[in-house]
C-alpha cells in the first residue's frame, strides 16, 4: 500500500497516511482541526539510487530527500 499525501480543505494543514490506492480522503479527518473531508495531493515518490537512495541531494544526512525540500 502507498503512502498519500492529503491536504484539509478549510485550515490546509497536509498529512500522510499509508492507503488503499484508490483512497481519495473524503471520509478522512485532519488531524488539526477535525474537519472532514481531506482533498488527496500529487506528490513525489521515492526511488532509491546506486547506493540505496542516499547519493541524491547534499542536504540530506539521513538518505530522505523530503527533509531538505
């Protein structure tokens, strides 16, 4: 199962969660502000490199490329 990336609609507040891939976030509620109704984002995903994802950016200490971006 993917991770998806998911934006409330009334405070924008943006959470992950690990989903069923047709998941679209509109029985899902935010963490922030209780709101139902979470609007599914397009968003990157992860392919690791030669040496297991860490020889991308310089910024990363820990091989996650989302921490520097």
């Amino acid at each position: 199962m993917p991770i998806y990336e998911f934006q409330c609609t009334k405070c924008g507040q943006r959470s992950e969660k690990l989903c069923k891939m047709n998941e679209s976030g509109e029985d899902m509620v935010c963490p922030r502000c209780g709101e139902k109704s979470l609007q599914r984002m397009v968003s990157a995903f992860a392919c690791p490199g030669v040496r297991g994802g860490q020889d991308g950016c310089s910024g990363c200490k820990g091989g996650n490329c989302s921490s520097c971006h």
